[in-house]
C-alpha cells in the first residue's frame, strides 16, 4: 500500500523542514505618532518579551528593499459594486507604481481554484485579473452551476459559504508564501465579513485562528483596506480582518484613497527592524507569543503576535517518514512515563556506529496518584527494523551508593548509524509492572570534517572524594536528572569529534535568560574528551543553561543544556 498524503500537508512539511537561521528573528515596524516610519533605531531601543519573559537581544538590524513576494486578494464578495472602478484603479496604480521588477505577485479572487496559486513577474496577467475584478457585496445571485450549489441562494448561507471562501484563500497563499525564503506579505481589498460559527466539527476549513496560526508560522503580515468612502453605522463586519491584521503584524485602513493606502503598505514591508535573539527553550515545535515595545522614544512598535519554535528532531523524523515513499510502516507510539528520569545517549561513534548508554533513577516529579516507586527497569533496545541490540534489568544510578551486585545500573552497547527504539517496562519493588517508557535517539555519523558534539554527561558528586574518585573514571554513569542541589558538584563530560578524532569544547554558565554568567573552568581528562568542573555551591536555586560550542570549518557549534538548582 502506498501513501496518499494531502498536498497541504505536504507543502506544510516542506517548510517546516527549512534549516532554521541561528537564533529568531522577529520583523518590527516602529512607527512616530504621525504613522510614519521610525529610522535610525539600535539594540538598546528596543525589549522584546517571549512568553511574557524579557529577552536578550543579539541583534537589530534596519530593513533594506529586496526582493518581495506579494499576493492580493480581492475579495469580490465583500465589496460593494459602486467602489468596483475604484478598486481596479488603484490597484492597477499599485502594480505599475509599488511592485518592482524583482518581485514576485499574485492576484487573486475568491473563486479563482487555489490550484493555480503561482507568484511570478508577469505583469500582464495580474493586470488582467485586476481588470475583471466586480464587486458584488450583498448580490447573491450565483454566476455558476458549481457557485449555486456549494452555496446556495439563501443570503445567510451565501454570506456563510462566500467567508469560508476567503478565509481558505488566505490560508493557501500563506502556506505558498511561506515555502521559499524571502519576505513576503498578503494585501486584502475588502469591506470584511463575520463568519457563521460553526455548530459541527468540519477539519477540512480553515477559521481565522487557523489563518493567524500559519502567517505567524511563516512570518507573513496581512494588510486589509476597507475601500469604502463612508461607513455609516458599522455592523462590526471588519473585526475579524481586523484581528487578523494586529496579529500578524499588518495594518487594517479604510478609506476611498484606496491608492494612498496601498502605496503606504509597500512602503512599510520595506522598512522596519529585524531582532534577533536566542530564546532559551530548545526546539519544541510549540506557538511562544512575543510583544515588542520602544523604549525611550514617542514610537509605536508592531510586529508579529508570536512564532512557531521549529519542531524538535523526533517531529522532523517522523515528517520525513511521513513523506518517504514505499509501504506504511506500523506506528509506534512514544511515552515518557513519570516514574522514571532516564538518560540515554551516544558517548562516541564512526562512520558506521556509535556506542549508546542508558541509566535511570525513580522520577523526582510528583508521580500520579496510587503510584509505587520504581525498583527496575526492564529495556529492550532495538533498531526500527527489530533488530535487538540489547535486552536486560537495570538498577537505578546510585552515585556515592554501593552498587546493586545483581543488576547493572547502566545499558551500554553498539548500535549502526540510524534511529535506536528504547522500550522500557518500569517495574515495582514485587517485580509487578508499574508503567512503561517509549523514546528513540538518534546515532549520528561523522561525516568528514565536520565537528559533532554529542549529548553532554552530567555527574553530580557529593563529596571531595566521589569527585575525585568520578573525574578519574570515563565510565561513570551519568546522571538523568537535570535537578541538582547546591551541595553538589558536577563533572561534566561532552564528547565532540572531528574526522574521527575527539575536539576541544568549550562551556559557559547561562542564566535562565540565557544570558552569559562565566565560563567553566576544564578538568583534567583522559583519551580527548574535554570535561568541566561546575561546583554548584555559589549558585542561587533557579534554572540554569550550560552552553557547548566547538568550532569548525563553517563557524561554531553549540549545544545548550538547561538544569534546575533546587536548593
């Protein structure tokens, strides 16, 4: 059997498997409170927030043209007829005026298949599709077979049907914006609309929260001109485009100089700020919100109303399997149960395979309710295609303990490069099953010169003599918690190679915002792996960031490790 997978998936994944830049960059418009751009602006002028936590700006730079790529809808159903030769008017004055030769533009309408959603330079075609632009707000009167029967004649499911319209359009032309770099932004001529809520689950349309969700995603500002001359009483119509504009970072203006207004926008998606700063969660694939502000100035600041941090290296792998060719493979579903804090990593590898370590201690988070503790662990590690590559009971870490005589506590063992599946049933003091423990890691390959740094072991010692006795043995097992005490100190060891040869790291102390304290100072070590000496004593209870970096041919790697210090 063969995969079939939706095109909108498919697109989805493309982009979300795009290398992402270091750090986020976030696009800032500052504008006075004239409405006109703010020049000149540096670092020290701004403060961003994510997830309402104060960031450190690494960079600001002004926005210079380039290239864009733009698309305009033109919303025929939510414009009255009179303003039909305004709109063509002042959008023509757009594309021969604002569009440039090196950008790339669409010109879309409602109804026109979102199949043929293709941004390019030929002028001709979107002048034609302007020219036959007629509004037709509040006239019902379907111009097709296919319009009458997907809405009907009825105004309510007309104006139902014609919302939906739109917002899937939208939702297309962020995805086909989003799918190569560059900076891009969709203009909408429209009075607005209010959809009907849905009283049925239908997963194939979009809302506007979906709409919101991938402009976010692929940084795409929505800019929305009522070209309306007056207004009179407003029924509220225009909240929805308007909501869809302040999230995404765009401008909703309204007005019969429909020409002005666009002129305006062209001008701001060629200004602004770019900052950019190094969040401190990883990869999780996960929606942070940002709010950015000026200081010190009589400036507004506008920008996106957050990002999608890229999806960590499971969701990548799975995308990628998800589109591979050949027969569906059975899923299986990973767990990570609270019962156990289990480390598992590759301490070195070839070209061909790494040597894989497991240890694991009872979990230090509240277990759920009735639960006993964990005594053992039965893992079973094989390759995804079953291969066992180890199979037997583990005894918790217990560094400073003596050690269990009938169990290890520590799995070691060969695996080929690739994906290695952990299973693990967590086993009570009576040997009765508690719960169990599902997750892959991944055996990297090195690849020529360049550098690879493995996952960093974390030991915490209790005692001059522990430390003494753990920086002397390369097979201490590591620590799987990232709770420490400041009692303790901890031996650090990150294995990094070049060309099969180990590198030297070096490591730096973090703050919970990521923010440099000092660098770690290098333990003595034997067969290359660099190892570091963190005493936790001067440190206050809170979170903390480790941050590994190696140097090579293409700049520096890093690695970043968070840890809590509990008291």
């Amino acid at each position: 059997m063969r995969r079939l997978i939706p095109a909108t998936l498919l697109l989805l994944t493309f982009v979300a498997l795009r290398a992402a830049p270091e750090g986020v960059r976030i696009s800032t418009l500052v504008t006075d409170r004239q409405g006109k751009p703010v020049p000149g602006l540096a670092l020290k002028d701004f403060e961003l927030r994510e997830d309402g936590v104060l960031q450190k700006l690494v960079t600001v730079e002004a926005r210079r043209p380039v290239p864009r790529r733009l698309a305009i809808i033109l919303d025929e159903f939510h414009v009255q007829a009179d303003d039909s030769a305004l709109v063509r008017d002042a959008v023509s004055r757009f594309v021969d005026q604002q569009v440039r030769a090196d950008d790339s533009l669409l010109v879309l309408k409602p109804l026109d298949p979102l199949t043929t959603i293709n941004l390019n330079q030929d002028r001709a075609r979107a002048r034609a599709a302007i020219a036959s632009f007629e509004g037709r707000k509040d006239n019902f009167e379907p111009r097709n077979a296919l319009e009458e029967e997907t809405m009907g004649r009825a105004p309510a499911l007309v104006e139902a049907g014609r919302a939906q319209v739109v917002l899937s359009a939208l939702r297309a032309l962020t995805l086909q914006l989003g799918a190569a770099p560059g900076r891009a932004a969709i203009l909408v001529v429209s009075e607005g609309f209010s959809p009907q809520r849905r009283t049925f689950t239908s997963r194939g349309l979009p809302d506007a929260g979906i709409v919101e969700r991938f402009a976010n995603r692929y940084d795409v500002p929505i800019y929305a001109f009522d070209p309306r001359a007056s207004f009179g009483e407003d029924t509220g119509s225009a909240v929805l485009l308007g909501k869809l504009v302040a999230d995404t970072g765009g401008t909703l203006t309204r007005g019969a100089d429909l020409a002005g207004n666009l002129a305006g926008a062209a001008r701001e998606i060629d200004s602004g700020y770019v900052l950019t700063y190094q969040p401190a969660h990883g990869d999780d694939g996960k929606y942070h919100p940002v709010t950015v502000k000026v200081v010190r100035r009589e400036a507004d600041a506008r920008t996106r109303g957050g990002y999608v941090s890229p999806p960590s290296e499971e969701m990548r792998r799975a995308m990628r399997e998800a589109l591979a060719p050949g027969p569906i493979l059975s899923t299986r579903l990973l767990r990570r149960s609270p019962l156990v804090d289990v480390w598992s990593g590759v301490t070195r590898t070839s070209s061909s395979q790494g040597r894989v370590v497991v240890t694991w201690e009872p979990g230090r988070s509240l277990a759920p309710a009735g639960k006993m503790p964990a005594a053992r662990v039965q893992l079973t590690a094989t390759t995804k295609d079953g291969t066992v590559l180890y199979e037997g009971l583990l005894a918790p870490v217990r560094i400073g303990e003596a050690p269990d005589l009938a169990n290890a506590d520590r799995a070691e063992f060969d695996a080929p490069v690739g994906r290695v599946q952990l299973d693990m049933a967590i086993l009570g003091i009576a040997g009765d099953k508690l719960d169990v423990d599902a997750r892959d890691i991944e055996v990297p390959a090195v690849k020529g010169s360049a550098p690879l740094m493995l996952p960093a072991i974390l030991i915490a010692t209790q005692s001059a003599r522990e430390f003494r006795v753990v920086s002397a043995d390369v097979n201490a097992a590591p620590d799987p918690s990232r709770q420490f005490r400041r009692t303790e100190r901890l031996v650090i060891r990150v294995p990094a190679y070049s060309a099969g040869e180990p590198m030297p790291v070096s490591a730096q102390l973090l703050n919970r915002l990521a923010q440099p304290i000092r660098a770690i100072d290098v333990l003595p070590g034997e067969g290359g792996i660099t190892q570091f000496d963190l005493p936790l004593a001067p440190l206050a209870p809170g979170d903390y960031y480790l941050l590994f970096s190696v140097h090579g041919p293409s700049g520096p790697v890093d690695q970043r490790v968070g840890f809590r210090i509990t008291g």
